[in-house]
C-alpha cells in the first residue's frame, strides 16, 4: 500500500484546532483561530515604522493509510516568490503547537528555504504506523516599512519525504 499525506493546519489557543487544508493563507491577519481566505477584508498593512507580521501559520502532514516507513520529511517553497522589496516569509519547526502569534516569530526565525538542499527537516522520528504526523512546520509573514502597496503572488510549499 501507499501511504496519504494530508496537509493539516492549526489555530487557535495552543494551535489546537486542526483542519485538513489544500490552502494556507499568510496574507491574513483574520485572527490566530481563523485558517480562512479573507485578506481582503483583513489584510497586513505597511507599517509607518518597523514592520507588522501575520500570524504564524502552523501545519503539519498526517500520514495514514498502509506503509512500512516514513523518513526524510521536508519542506521548503517550489514555487513563488519568498521575499521582495520590504517583505520576507520566514520558516522554521517546532516539536509541539503553541498559540499562534502576530508578533515577531520566536519560532519563524529564517527565511523560507527555496531548493530541497536546504530544506526545513520536519521528519518525526522514524514513522512507521497509519496515524503519524510530522512536526509542526511555522511560517510566517514579514512587512516592512520599505514594502510597496500591492499583493504577493501565489507561492507552492512543497512536503517532501521517502516511503518505503
């Protein structure tokens, strides 16, 4: 058998609230229970000094199905910009779910990896049952006062590992 891989996201106190997701907003600072799509209404502005973040957006994958291991779990961007002029996406991991913030990340500290050399590791141990989830993956948005009015493109985070 092969294994699924489903994309989970997390909000809310202590991130507790999962939902399986396709879509992961870092545009929006809706609320840190809120997973949703509308940053029209409830966007990151351009700070007059410093910089303003969005919240932290936590996911992680859940594999089930029938599989005998799960190792090399990561993740990096694939596709889309991950900074232009007066913004950054910064990335990182965590081993357990805190509340999500919409200050400077403590946790979110780099910038997004690119390329699959330098991705973000989030494998879990040795995975090796139906029900086993990666760690916490973290991203986050952060606008300067240098950054110029308009909206980021589209960007592909991409979960990569080996089953066998």
């Amino acid at each position: 058998m092969t294994a699924t891989a489903t994309m989970y996201v997390y909000t809310g106190a202590t991130a507790a609230t999962e939902a399986a997701s396709t879509y992961l907003s870092l545009m929006s600072t809706d609320a840190a229970d809120s997973g949703g799509t509308d940053y029209q209404s409830n966007k990151i502005t351009i700070p007059t000094s410093g910089n303003d973040y969005s919240y932290e957006r936590w996911f992680r994958v859940k594999f089930t199905s029938t599989f005998n291991e799960i190792e090399n779990c990561k993740f990096y961007l694939s596709a889309g910009a991950a900074t232009g002029t007066g913004w950054a996406i910064t990335a990182n991991y965590s081993d357990s779910a805190v509340t999500p913030i919409d200050t400077n990340s403590t946790i979110a500290t780099a910038n997004i990896p690119t390329v699959v050399g330098s991705a973000i590791a989030i494998q879990n141990g040795t995975m090796t049952s139906a029900d086993d989830y990666t760690k916490y993956a973290v991203l986050q948005l952060d606008v300067d006062d240098a950054a110029g009015p308009g909206d980021i493109t589209t960007g592909t985070v991409t979960v990569q590992y080996d089953e066998s």
